[in-house]
C-alpha cells in the first residue's frame, strides 16, 4: 500500500509555513488592527471590490510555476480550482473562544447513547496493583544498578527518579482499597462543575465524562469560558476493532479503488453517517476533505496478577481501515478556514493558544467510530454583511511573492544541517472563505474576516527522507480586507 510519510515532529514542525514563517516584507506581514479592519468592513465597498465583482473578474483555475536557481525551493500549483462562495456579499463576524452548552451536551450525549451512558464511582487502584507496580520499579532499579552500559552519573540520577515513583506509589497505597470499590453507576447527559488547581491558579470548567458499561465508548466534554482555563473540547471513541489516536491520513482521492475496498464500506456510504451525525446535532458544518487511515490495535499481555507488561506493542493495520473526515463551519453559506497545524512556539505575548477550530469524523464498516471537536469557535454578532475585499490577482500576486521568501526563510533556519534540505509547496485549492484573527492580547475573542487561502501539501526532503504535513494544510492565507498576510501560528 503506498502511503504518504507524515511527519509532525519538532525538528520538522519549524518548516510549517505557519509556524516559523519569515517577515521579508513588512507591509504585507503586520498585527492586524481589530478596530481598523472592523472600520474598513463597515465602510461601503469600492467600485468592484463587493464579492459580486470578484466573482466576475476571477480565472476558474490557477497555474504558478516556481524553482529558485540552487533548486531548493518549488511551488507548483498546476491547474488548482479556484473556490469562491455563490454569494453576491461576504461578511465579517466577531467570534469568541467559549463554552459548549448544555444543549449540544445533551444532543451529543443522545446521538452516541441513544440508551443511556454510565459513569463510575469508587476505585479499582487496589493495594495489589499498586504492590505489583512497586515490584516492577524495584526490579527496573535492579537492572539498572547491573547495566555495564550505564554510567554511574546517569545510573544515580536513574534510581533517584524511580525511588521517587515508588514512593509515590507507598503513599498513595496507604489508601487505597484492599478490593476494588469501582463501581458502574448511569449518568444523564447534565454536566458536572469541576475546578482544577493549575500554575496559572484555580480553573473552573463544567464536564461530562461517560461511557459504555463495557468501556468500549466513550463520550467526554470539556465546556469552558473563562479566559485563563482551557478550551471546550468534546470528543468520542467506539473501540470496536481499532483504536484512532494520533493517526496518519492519506488524501482519499489518491487511495485506489482496492485500498477503499478493504476498509469495509464505501466513501460514499461513509459519508452518509457523518451527514446523518451532523444534521440530528444540528450544526453547521459541511464537509472539508476525507482521507484514509489504518487503525492500531495495541498487543497487551497480562500475567495472572494483573500486571501490565510495559513492552506492549502498538501495530498498525496492514491496510486502510477507516474514513477521516474533515468539517468545517459554514456560515450562511461561507466556510470557515481549516487547518491541521497545532504547532505552538514558546509562550508570548503573541502566542496563540487557541487555535483553529478542528472538527473531525471517524468512520469504519461498524460507523461512527470517533469525533472530536477542538477549539470550537462561536459567532457572537455580525460587523457587516457586505465587505469590501481584493481580487484574487491582487492575492495571487501576494501569494507568489510571499511564498519563495517564507520558504527560503524556513530552509536558512536549519542551513547549518549536515543533509541537503529542499522544500515544495504543492497548492491543491485557493479558497475565499473566512478566516479568524485574534484580538490583540486575547486568546478568546477576535474576528473571522474574509481571507484568501492557499490550501495545499508542504513537503520537506532531508537528504532524501520526505515529510508532509498532514491535511489539510494552509500553504498562506491573505487577508482579503487589506492584502496582509494571516500568520495561523500567532492568529493575526
């Protein structure tokens, strides 16, 4: 099965276009004014700059053609569909980072367990299991005090570590049961309030946590809107055969026929269950992409005490065994912008933390087999209906000179390495839509205003070893307002 290597590891992740993206021109890459781009949207559009006109004056496709003379950097983007909405207006909202409420709990809650769910109550940490892994570090300290290939440096600071962790494990067992007390009580869909001591002080959060009596489903929900706590989460998991976690999709239209076949359903048929999901919820969200993954399943053995073996192995499956489908929010009519990156630097001030919203659906022969749904974003109110934009030329113009100096920004970072480093840019699709820009300060409120994005494929060659990011990707996004570029990675 050929497969596309996707790589997100750290070395990698300061070559995403929009993480560690160069400022070669100032003028195009600024913090965005909240009050001046709100100032600009409720001005009367110029003569042909309504979304009307644009749709008049934009090509159907885009060609663009670049290699830098030593052949390190290429941006192709070979007969790419232009995607405008079919709309004669496009608007500006202000949206915030908030809570989930209680009402999508309950439909959530009803969609996955028409039935009913449980929750538990008491504890299976027993004195037993605790001993048992008190045992197992003992013997780990053992080994390692007998390892000719551990310096006595490394071998002190080895044994403090796993001293500690065994007297964690003393003291927790001073109350722990002698049998298990865990107990499968039914919960209704209400959430729980929750408060967590964290470094930035005490958070608050509501919450629910349910699942199957057998464990094998999974619902837990994350509702927040306090500025210091975390984001609202919500996500499901039905471990029927494989487990999702953490997997890595190939676009579905470059899988063949055969590779579809054995998943065990159709795209087509998929799909139903997402439009079924998604209509009896009562969101707007449409799909964005769908690709294809192989499930693992993980190989645990257990001896008669229970006792968990530490080198249980995760094994893919030989072939493609679901369908991962990306939404997006439509706003009257309008998509939302989607990216897969989760790429955040050090903490700053211009740090985003929320990111961009994420919503994906699971699917194999059995049907839903995960959501989740991260850092939702919630329209508050409209700053106007009909927003004056640049043409795509103008943003395509941007695009190609923007693009080269960003790429070849990111390949001087990591010049001092041994191996030759090559970048591609590879555009599959140049959408308006709307795209979210932080407030100055603010990791909860900001603005979805209209923005050209670059959807495509990022493809690193170290020395002949290839990565991509994962799908789908934002190559650069304009703003459509004032022809600056979006940075995904600060939110402005």
């Amino acid at each position: 099965m050929k497969r596309k290597i996707v790589c997100l590891m750290a070395a990698i992740m300061c070559f995403s276009m929009t993480a560690c993206e160069k400022t070669p021109d100032k003028s195009l890459v600024t913090q965005k004014n909240i009050d001046r781009l709100e100032k600009a949207a409720k001005e009367t559009p110029k003569d042909g700059s309504t979304l009307k006109d644009i749709i008049e004056t934009t090509t159907d496709t885009y060609d663009f053609n670049y290699k830098s003379d030593d052949g390190k950097v290429k941006i192709v983007a070979d007969n790419v569909p232009v995607t405008l909405p079919t709309k004669d207006t496009i608007p500006m909202y202000r949206v915030k980072s908030d809570e989930l409420s209680q009402e999508i709990a309950d439909k959530l809650y009803d969609y996955f367990f028409p039935d009913g769910a449980y929750t538990t109550t008491g504890s299976d940490w027993t004195k037993q299991k605790i001993d048992n892994l008190i045992l197992e570090e003992k013997k780990y300290i053992a080994n390692v005090k007998d390892d000719p290939d551990t310096s006595e440096s490394d071998k002190e600071s080895i044994i403090q570590t796993h001293e500690r962790i065994i007297k964690e494990y003393e003291e927790e067992r001073k109350t722990a049961p002698d049998e298990s007390t865990l107990k499968y009580v039914p919960k209704d869909s209400s959430y729980v309030d929750v408060e967590q001591e964290t470094v930035s002080g005490t958070t608050k959060t509501k919450e629910l946590n349910v699942s199957s009596k057998d464990q094998k489903e999974k619902l837990n929900i994350c509702s927040s809107s306090d500025e210091d706590s975390f984001s609202s989460s919500a996500g499901y998991e039905n471990v029927k055969d494989y487990h999702y976690d953490g997997i890595l999709t190939t676009q579905a239209a470059s899988c063949t026929d055969d590779e579809k076949k054995k998943i065990g359903i159709s795209e087509e048929d998929a799909k139903k269950y997402v439009d079924d999901f998604v209509q009896k919820i009562g969101m707007d969200w449409e799909i964005y992409d769908v690709g294809c993954a192989a499930g693992n399943k993980y190989k645990e053995d257990f001896d008669d005490t229970d006792k968990y073996n530490q080198d249980a192995e995760m094994i893919s499956a030989d072939n493609y065994t679901a369908y991962v489908f990306n939404l997006v929010q439509n706003i009257n009519g309008i998509q939302s912008a989607t990216t897969s990156s989760d790429y955040v630097p050090d903490k700053d001030d211009t740090t985003l933390t929320w990111l961009y919203e994420k919503i994906r659906i699971i699917v194999d022969k059995n049907g839903i087999v995960a959501f989740s749904w991260e850092f939702p974003q919630m329209v508050e109110e409209e700053v106007s209906d009909n927003v004056g934009i640049i043409s795509f030329d103008q943003a395509k113009d941007i695009f190609e000179q923007m693009m080269p100096l960003t790429t070849r920004g990111d390949l001087e970072e990591h010049e001092d390495r041994d191996v030759e480093i090559k970048a591609t840019a590879t555009v599959y699709e140049v959408r308006l839509g709307l795209m979210r820009v932080r407030s100055s300060g603010s990791d909860r409120n900001g603005l979805l205003t209209p923005a050209w994005l670059f959807y495509g494929d990022y493809n690193i060659d170290f020395g002949g070893e290839n990565y991509s990011e994962q799908q789908p990707w934002i190559l650069l996004a304009v703003n459509a307002v004032d022809g600056s570029v979006i940075d995904v990675t600060a939110g402005y």
